[in-house]
C-alpha cells in the first residue's frame, strides 16, 4: 500500500477514534465505556504497529486539545501507545493470507486480555488513582469488573466488523495499482 493511502486511512481512523472516545462513550469519574478500541484494532490490522501507535498518541493528543475532559495527562497516552503496540505486533496482516482464521481469532483474544491486563486495569487504574487521589484498591475492583464485561465483546466486535470489511479491504487498498 502506498504512503499516501495509509496517511489518508490513518486521518479517517483517528477522525473515528476521536468521535468515538470524546463524543459515543460512557465517562464517570472512574469509568469511560467507548467503542474506541475500533479503529486502533483496524489500524493494528491493516497498517501494522507504527502506524497503531501513531494513531493513538495522536487521538489521545488531539482529543485532549479540541475536546478536553480535564487537564492533560500523559500517563494515558503512554497507555494508549502500549495497547497500540501490542494490538499492532499480535494482529498486523502485512498479507492478505497472513494467519489463517483460528489463528487470526486466537492473537485477537490474546490481544484483548494483554491490553485489558496492562493498560485498562494495570496502567489505567494507576493513572486515575493519581489524577483523582482515590486509593488504587478501591478503583481496582470496579476497574477489574468492567474490564471483564468488555472482553468478550470487544472480541466479538472486532472480529465480526474484520469479516466485514476484509473483503473491501484487500480488493481496494491492497490493490497493487497504487
């Protein structure tokens, strides 16, 4: 794929993960509930872990610019770098073909519990814990619930929008008449 075709899906991608961290998401104090993992998932997937990671720093900066929710912090944008990182180096199809499908399904469960472990409960739960001062404990436990609620779903949403868009996917962008 040509430069130009993933600095162009890269701009689409983070216009949706912006619209869909700040503006479709569930935000407590402690919880935020989104459907943002979607565009990183298909960035990890398509365009590999560079481009997932530069994706995220650059939501989680961006989104913190335009649309803040208080003041910013880089200890969440380390974590969103993390889980781009680990999404982009279990998930990546540099081919068409690149893992056969129950291997495909076996790196995105992987990668969904890595990134729920070190960034939502691990890294996240701290980065509350300093922000609002509440014990690291008492977060713990409501953190943990949650998290476990949306593994199975995550999972489920990405593979079934995967299935969808593989298709388009391999015929337009890795066309080779770049």
């Amino acid at each position: 794929m040509s430069r130009n075709k993933k600095i162009i899906l890269t701009a689409l991608l983070l216009a949706m993960l912006i619209i869909l961290s700040r503006f479709l998401s569930i935000k407590t104090p402690l919880l935020k509930i989104s459907f943002a993992f979607i565009p990183t998932m298909l960035c990890a997937i398509w365009l590999g872990p560079k481009w997932a990671v530069l994706l995220n720093v650059l939501g989680d900066v961006i989104g913190a610019t335009l649309f803040p929710t208080g003041p910013y912090f880089v200890g969440y944008t380390i974590s969103t770098a993390i889980t781009a990182l680990i999404y982009g180096l279990l998930i990546y199809k540099k081919e068409a073909n690149t893992y056969t499908e129950k291997q495909f399904i076996i790196r995105v469960i992987i990668s969904v519990i890595l990134v729920t472990a070190i960034s939502n409960i691990g890294l996240n739960t701290l980065w509350v814990s300093i922000t609002t001062g509440k014990a690291f404990i008492v977060l713990l436990g409501t953190r943990i619930v949650k998290e476990i609620v949306m593994i199975p779903i995550q999972i489920i949403v990405i593979l079934f929008i995967e299935r969808v868009l593989r298709k388009p996917f391999d015929t337009y962008i890795r066309s080779e008449n770049d």
